[in-house]
C-alpha cells in the first residue's frame, strides 16, 4: 500500500474553481502550441532535473516538502530519486520498475500491472508532451506572460476515483513542463517543480536501476 501512495503522491495526486487561473488568460491558438510541443518533444532524447515536491493534506496544517533529482531517458527510462528528507527511488527502465525503500528493493513487472502501467503511461506522456492528445484527458489551455499552461481533466471513472485535475506548466522558451500541480476530489493537492533542468545530456542506462 505504501508504493501505490508514494506513486500517487508524485504523479496522480486546492479545488480548483471553473474559471481562468489567476494570472493566465485563455489561449486562443490551442493547436500551434500542440504541434510545437510534439515538434520538441522529438528533439529531446535525455532530460535531468532537480524537483521539489509539496503536498498539501487538509488534516494537517503543514504542508509537506521532499526533494530530489529526476533522469529522463528514451526510449522508456525514468528515476525517481527522493534525497530529502528520506531517501526513496523509483527507476523505471521499459517495462519494469523498481522501487527502493531504505535497503529494500521491489520489483514490478509494469505490463501485468494495470495500475503501475496507467501511472507509467502518465508519466511518460507529460515528460514528451504527448498527454496533451490523450483522449482519457479534457484539456483546457490558457497562457501567460512566461508559461503556457494546461489544464487536464480525466473523462474515465477509474481516473476520477483519485484525481480531479492535472495542471502542466510549460515553459514558452523551450515547452518543457517546468511544473506539475495534481489535485484530488477532496481539497488535497500536490504540486512539483522542476528546476536545473539539463536535456540531452549522457545519462548511463545503469542509473535506471537500483542496487
């Protein structure tokens, strides 16, 4: 129970209201930032980043901040590697992932799984642009001054039963998501930030596994 929770904190976990977000106006050419977003997502064949991730619990009255670095690798490889402050690292190397808590290691098999292979499917669609295009998401596009930002809303059941809304933050200069906010039915929420991001840089095969 604890993996599904962690997995979920990081990629399916503020009620948002109807409206245009505060600071963004509604983008009017929704289908050339589309096709610039899959244009660069082409060009992109490695990406490394720090992030810091808060989750927001309406039972408690302090939010709560982890740290770490992510590796991004095609074709189907992603590390997540919490450093602070615990140390925990999913990798994700094609169809298997592995989880590493303290000195223990998991090991899944992501395609008899059909929870793991939605959360990996997710996961690697929003680092390539491409859930913009996926037709289990409504999407909702608005922009600012320097980011575009869209706004996901899951049309299935199975989806609905945890998550309310996904919001990417994207950057105008590159289109990379530079930020991640996942909400809830309730009023709990989780958001990531991505800074120091490096793409297209050597990244071994290796640091897609765990030891």
């Amino acid at each position: 129970m604890k993996n599904y929770l962690i997995l979920f904190t990081f990629i399916i976990p503020l009620a948002l209201l109807a409206q245009v977000p505060i600071g963004f106006k509604p983008l009017k050419d929704s289908t050339t930032f589309k096709q610039k977003m899959q244009e660069q997502s082409k060009l992109i064949s490695s990406m490394e980043s720090n992030f810091t991730q808060e989750k927001y619990l309406s039972v408690m009255s302090e939010k709560i901040v982890t740290k770490g670095h992510f590796y991004f690798k095609k074709i189907n490889m992603l590390r997540w590697e919490y450093t602070d402050p615990y140390k925990y690292i999913i990798a994700i190397n094609k169809d298997k992932m592995l989880i590493k808590d303290n000195n223990k290691i998991t090991k899944y098999d992501i395609n008899s799984n059909k929870m793991f292979k939605s959360i990996n499917e997710m996961m690697m669609n929003t680092v390539q642009g491409n859930l913009l295009n996926n037709k289990d998401y409504k999407p909702a596009y608005y922009e600012s001054e320097k980011n575009y930002l869209v706004e996901l809303t899951p049309v299935q059941k199975a989806a609905k039963d945890f998550l309310k809304n996904i919001y990417l933050y994207i950057d105008k200069t590159d289109y990379a998501v530079v930020k991640v906010k996942l909400t809830e039915p309730g009023d709990d929420y989780t958001t990531i930030d991505f800074t120091d991001r490096k793409t297209n840089q050597p990244i071994a095969d290796e640091k897609f596994t765990v030891k």
